[in-house]
C-alpha cells in the first residue's frame, strides 16, 4: 500500500504564513445542513446560505471539517468566517469541481456578543495579513 502526500498547489510552500484569502459570509439558511461521514475520523457538515448582492439573491456553499454546528433551521441567520476553495471530485467517469466556503467560525442568529468576537477575529487577520509579506524577501 502506497503512501499518498499531501499536494500543495504549485509555487506555494509548506509553512504557516499569513494568507489573503479570508471570506465572511452572513445570510439566511436556505436548507437543512446534511453532514457526511468522509472516513473514521473526519465528518463534513455542508449547508447553503442565502445573501443579497446588488438587488440579487446568490446562494453561498459552506462546509464545515469537524465542527459541531450550533442548533439552526432553515430561514435562520448565519454568519460564517473561513476562506474560499476549489474542491474537485469524481462522479462516475467526469470529474466535477464545487467552490465553497471552508467554514472555521459559524455564529447563528443575530448574537451580539459572539458576532463581536467573530468581527475581531477577523479584523485582526486582515490587520496580520496586510503587514505580512507574501513574498521570501531574504
């Protein structure tokens, strides 16, 4: 049995650094979330979330790794922060790809306190991000 790597995207590097890719989406649930069981350990939780952009209704995917979501129906408000990717699967002899929010906060309802928290996580990533340096400038 052979041992699969991990593939890391081209021209990217292993280490932790700050990245720009950082999404938050509030809207309305529009169906009930469905979790898959992905193997022993690792379960997925996916959703859609309804916002308003310029007059017009999109639908926004999320998923959640792991993640116990707190109790939410449908209609409900949802903000979520994580960040945007590109996923590719397998269907029958066609490979298919789903762009999607990789949820890493999900704060239900209009909870002052907890979105407070949720903007302060996310403002201090983007303050992080913007003195970061994207580049290796040894």
């Amino acid at each position: 049995m052979s041992k699969r790597t991990t593939r890391i995207a081209r021209g990217a590097s292993n280490k932790k650094e700050h990245s720009t890719n950082m999404a938050l989406v509030r809207g309305a649930l529009v169906a009930q979330p469905t979790v898959r069981v992905i193997d022993r350990h690792q379960r997925a939780t996916t959703f859609d979330l309804a916002t308003v952009v310029n007059g017009r209704r999109v639908v926004v995917p999320v998923v959640a790794l792991n993640m116990d979501l707190p109790v939410i129906k449908i209609g409900d408000e949802v903000t979520a922060l994580g960040h945007v990717r590109r996923r590719f699967f397998r269907v029958g002899p066609r490979t298919q790809s789903v762009t999607e929010l990789l949820a890493e906060h999900i704060v239900p309802g209009a909870k002052t306190v907890r979105l407070d928290k949720l903007f302060a996580v996310a403002s201090t990533r983007t303050r992080e991000v913007r003195t970061a340096s994207l580049r290796d400038d040894k």
